[in-house]
C-alpha cells in the first residue's frame, strides 16, 4: 500500500506543480491587464488550491511511511 500512497503523492505534486505555473501566469496578466481584479481573484483562489495540494501530498507521504 505504501508504494500507492507514493504514487499517489508524486501525482498530487505533479499537480501542485501545474497550479504554481497556472498562479505565475495569473500574476503575470495582473501585470499586464487592466483587469486586475478578476486576475487578482484567480490568483487567490490558485493560491488556496496549490497550499491544499501541498497538504494532501504531505499527508499521503506521512501515511506510506
């Protein structure tokens, strides 16, 4: 079961990684846009998805050990 749990892990970092690039490219368009309110909603809620992420992975590699 732990090699699955790592698996599983490597996954959600994978993800985490994919939301931080998403969360770069979001303060990126709050840069240049004049919309920056809508960017800047995007970015908090990227934020809040990429920490919870970083929790999950942490939980299922505290769980394989």
């Amino acid at each position: 079961m732990s090699e699955a749990l790592d698996g599983l892990a490597d996954e959600v970092a994978q993800l985490a990684e994919r939301v931080s690039d998403a969360l770069f490219g979001a303060v990126r368009a709050q840069l240049r846009d004049d919309d920056a309110d809508a960017a800047k909603e995007l970015e908090r809620r990227l934020a809040r998805v990429r920490r919870s992420l970083a929790k999950a992975e942490a939980l299922l590699r505290g769980q394989s050990e």
